[in-house]
C-alpha cells in the first residue's frame, strides 16, 4: 500500500514536471514568434513585455471583428494597449484593442 502511493506520488511529480516543460516550451515558441521583423521590434523583455503574444493579438482581432474599433477601417490596423504599457498596461486580451494607425495617433497625442 505504502509502495503504490509513493508510486502514485512520482508519477504526479513527474506529470507536474512534463506540464512544466510543456508550459515553457510554449513559452518559449511564443517569445520568437513574436519577434517579428528585425528593426521593428527591439525590446526584448521577458513577462513585463510589450510584446502582445500570438494567441492574444489572435483572440483580439477575432473580437474585434478585424477592424478598428474607433473608425472601422481594417485598413493600417495596429494593436494598441487600452491602458498604455508605460503606465502598467499588460500585453493581455483585456487591454488590447485593434487601431487603424491614424485613430493610434490620435490617441497616443491625447494621453
Ligand atoms: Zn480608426
């Protein structure tokens, strides 16, 4: 009895360790999937990054139907952080929205 559950014990460590692996690896596959043209992007911050990972930028242009959420222009469409990063703002479904790059600037002037 004592044997199984140690058993029992190691195998569930070893599960928590592949899940860890796991985790990381997409980790990992999201940082240079988001490392996009040379030049265009710089910064190379870990989790404070600005960087907006693949599956958000994904699940936020989904919801935002692809277009700016200003104007509707699906033209010169950038992400924009609602709260901006320099203030706190994450790199997260939440906080990001879609901006045609005219309706950006507006708004950065604004802050
Ligand atoms: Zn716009």
């Amino acid at each position: 009895m004592f044997e199984y559950e140690e058993g029992v014990t190691e195998l569930g460590a070893n599960y928590f360790r592949y899940v860890q692996d796991l985790a990381e690896a997409a980790e990992k596959w999201e940082e240079k999937e988001q490392c996009g043209p040379p030049g265009r992007v710089a910064e190379t911050g870990r989790a404070a990054s600005r960087h907006i990972p693949m599956n958000v930028k994904h699940n936020v242009w989904r919801r935002d139907g692809g277009a700016c959420v200003e104007c509707g222009s699906r033209e010169r469409l950038e992400y924009d952080h609602i709260l901006p990063f320099s203030k706190g703002g994450a790199s997260t479904y939440r906080n990001v929205q879609l901006l045609c790059e005219p309706c950006n600037r507006t708004k950065s002037a604004s802050i």
